[in-house]
C-alpha cells in the first residue's frame, strides 16, 4: 500500500463545486507501468486513501488491507440516496461482473457517508440487492470522517428531518492492493469503461 507514495504520489487540487468535488489531476508520478491506463498520477504531495478499520454488515471490523486484498471499485455514498448511489454502485456491479468473465476477481466496495441512518443490517440488505458481492462498510462518525479526508471525499448532510438528503462526491476510487489509490472514476464512466480501466491497471501491475 505505501509503494502508492512512488507510484501514485498524488497532488490533488480539490475545489468544492456545489454538491461535489473536483479533482485536477495530470500525468507523472515517475511508475511508467500504469502510463497507457489513465491520467491520475500526479507528481509530490500525499497520496489518497489511508489505513482504516471499519465495520461490515455481519459485525466484523475490516482493516483496508483486509478489504484492498484484490482490485477495488471504492464508492462512498448513502443507503438512503435517491439516484446516484444506487446508479453508481449498479454500474460498479456491472463492471465487477463484466471482468468475472474476463477472469478477474474485483471488489466493489461501498463506505457510507450516513452513519446515523446506515447500520449493519440496513447496509447488508442494500449490498444484496446488485448481484454481486459487495463489501459495504460503516464506523464510527470520526473513523468516517477520517476515511473522507484521506480520500479527500465532500459530504454534507442537507436538512435536518427525518428523510435529509447528503449533497456528496460521486467518484469511484480505483485501488489496486500494494499500489493504493490509482484512478478516480467519474459518475459518467459506463461499466465497460469502469472494467476496461480495471482491467489495463491490473495488467500493468502484474
């Protein structure tokens, strides 16, 4: 995972447009492995993502290497999300189970950014519903909000009654184990460009 530091050095410029963020990345880094994959290396700065231990829905508490064992689809979102989650963990679903057939194993992971709604159990039935596995995780309100910042994640609760939305990011953080954080996937991104990406980060990797 800290060979992401040489590999994937990661000066991100992150501004806050409205209900999301947006992140201004470029080529560098110094790792040509990953050079035909994509363009979210960028050069100095901290990289993305960092060491976390949250809770799954049986109960059991998952360490980032425990859940970044393989390729990962990472999302954060909420249970409760009207359209973009659902849309966004679909089309990560699709993607997991496009490179199945390619014979890659993925991980689609899903972090809740409503700790106060989202249990255990309100997560495992959410994670069911795609048919693929989905590790989905929830924690304390302060290991989440660690998790946000290290992955420089925007969510803000909009209104206070019962049925409050979450304004949030919608990127899908793609994360390769030994490697960290090596693409930011966009909300427009269709699976089979999601599983493409995958797929040339994976090779590259060996």
């Amino acid at each position: 995972m800290q060979k992401a530091s040489a590999i994937l050095a990661a000066t991100v410029t992150v501004l806050a447009l409205g209900t999301g963020v947006w992140f201004a990345v470029g080529p560098g880094g110094g790792d040509e492995r990953f050079a035909g994959c994509g363009t979210a290396s960028v050069a100095g700065g901290k990289p993305l993502g960092g060491d976390f231990t949250l809770t799954a829905p049986d109960g059991s508490r998952m360490s980032r290497a425990e859940v970044i064992d393989r390729p990962a689809l990472v999302y954060f979102g909420y249970t409760f999300c009207p359209d973009i989650c659902p849309a966004d963990a679909a089309r990560n679903a699709a993607a997991v189970s496009l490179l199945a057939e390619r014979g890659l194993d993925v991980r689609s992971v899903f972090v809740t950014i409503d700790p106060e709604r989202d249990t255990p159990e309100q997560l495992g039935e959410f994670a069911e519903y795609f048919g693929v596995p989905m590790t989905a995780l929830t924690g304390s309100p302060e290991e989440l909000a660690q998790v946000r910042k290290d992955y420089l994640v925007y969510a803000a609760k909009a209104g206070e009654d019962d049925f409050y939305l979450m304004d949030h990011s919608t990127f899908t953080y793609l994360e390769l184990p030994g490697e960290g954080v090596l693409d930011i996937l966009r909300h427009e991104a269709s699976p089979e460009e999601v599983a493409d990406k995958v797929a040339c980060y994976a090779a590259a990797a060996g």
